[in-house]
C-alpha cells in the first residue's frame, strides 16, 4: 500500500519480497451483492495482507459507497501525471486500500502512449500489495470490461433474483466469445439457501451445455480465492496489454435476455 503509515513497510518488501500480487477479476452480478463483497473484502485483509481493490463501479452502489469511502479522484489522473498515485488512494481500513478505476477503464484502449502509462501505473503498484481485487462491472451492452479479459481468475458474486442470474451469465458468454475462460468461479451470496442451490445447479447445466464452460461454486470469498487458484500480476499485465491494444467490443449478436433456470 502506499501512504505515510506504509512507507517504511514498502520498502521493506521491496527489499525482502518481489512475487507480484494475486489478481483476481471479482465481479458483483447486482448492486444488491457489493455489501457482501465489501465485508468479504475486509475480511480478507484483516487476515494480515496487503490488498488493493480496484473499483470499476462509477455508479451508486458501487464498492466504495458498500466500504462508506469516498475516493475523490480515479486512478486514471495518476496515469496522466496530474496527481501522485498515492492521492487516488483510500486507506479504508488495516492493510486494505480502494482505488477507483472507472474512468481509467473507459480510457483505456484510447490512446497508445495513454496506454503504457497506464501499464507503467499498474507495473508501479504491484510491489506493494500481496492481492489486488478487480472489482469490474459485469457485461452489458456496451461489452466486456478490459481489466476482466485480463484477469486470468475469475469470481462472479450473484443472489438468486433472475436479472442477477443473468447478468452473471451473460459476461460469462461474453468471456466465452473471447476465447475465456474454461473455469470460473460463482458465489451465490445467499450461502446454503436451497433457492440458491437450485439456482446454481442449473447456472451449471446451462453454461456447461451453452458456453461450454465449466463453473466452480463457493460459500464465500475464502473458499473461491481456494478454488481459483488466481495469478500473478505478470500475466494479468499481459493480458491488459493485449486488451488495451485490441479494445473488447461486445459481439454483434449479443442481445440481453433473461436466463430460465
């Protein structure tokens, strides 16, 4: 993390520990999951690590309003060198930081020089965080999320109402258009409910059949980081780089639709 109480902690690391971070592309299926992600989130970092969550959301309900912080710049002006990194940065609680990054991801792809700012950006923060969490918006028709495509682990949060369900499986078949991903991860967050167990067995029946995708399902954030395995930030770096130099457009086919389930 960055800030006046990391700096000595930071340096410390930089010195001893060079693995990159974990990446994990989260993706809260609804407004109505972002509170359980948040506490979810919270929960983790009180586990001793040092996590960076990158919010994606720019609408209300997004993951900073769930951990009541108030970002007042996005990630985005640090790429621009209009501000220092450590001023998009909200120290929101004991080794957890939140950026918001809504803007950056509209702007990426753009401009190629914009791009490796970006890049560089992102290459900068790695060293001081154990987890970075994507936060990214699910697919809708505008298409897929850039920082998704290059997530190579992936966890949809979803609860049983219908349009979650489907949002859930539509990025899972906007991925799928892309050529990813073989396994994901799906949280329902209303844990051991049968609604909930009914729901997930026949999100996996239809994925397998349609998408030929094969889907994991977890209690919680833990169990799912368990399953997921997750990667280091090298090969999410450079799966972004692709992303940004071939902007993800949604399929021209692609229609929203409720699942039936």
């Amino acid at each position: 993390m960055l800030g006046e109480q990391y700096d000595q902690a930071a340096g410390l690391r930089r010195l001893f520990h060079t693995t990159p971070p974990r990446v994990v592309g989260l993706v809260p299926c609804c407004a109505a999951v972002m509170p359980w992600v948040a506490r979810q989130i919270v929960e983790r970092a009180s586990m001793g690590e040092a996590i960076l969550a990158l919010d994606e959301w720019g609408a209300y309900g997004n993951l900073a309003d769930a951990l009541h912080a108030s970002p007042r710049f996005d990630l985005l002006q640090a790429a621009q060198g209009q501000l220092m990194p450590s001023d998009c940065l909200v120290d929101v609680g004991p080794n957890l930081q939140l950026a918001a990054i809504s803007r950056l991801t509209t702007m990426l792809g753009s401009d190629r020089m914009l791009n490796q700012r970006i890049l560089g950006l992102f290459k900068d923060l790695q060293r001081h965080y154990r987890e970075w969490f994507v936060v990214t918006r699910p697919a809708d028709a505008l298409g897929v999320s850039p920082l998704l495509l290059a997530s190579p682990a992936l966890i949809l949060v979803t609860d049983t109402r219908p349009e979650s369900v489907t949002a859930a499986y539509a990025t899972l078949k906007q991925l799928a258009h892309y050529g990813q991903p073989e396994v994901a991860t799906v949280v329902f967050a209303q844990g051991d409910s049968r609604e909930a167990q009914h729901m997930a067995a026949n999100l996996h029946r239809v994925v397998r059949d349609q998408l030929r995708v094969s889907l994991r399902f977890a209690g919680d954030l833990a169990q799912a980081l368990s399953q997921s395995g997750g990667a280091e930030s090298s090969e999410f770096m450079n799966r972004l780089s692709l992303a940004a130099a071939n902007p993800a457009q949604r399929p021209a086919n692609w229609r929203p639709k409720h699942v039936h389930l």
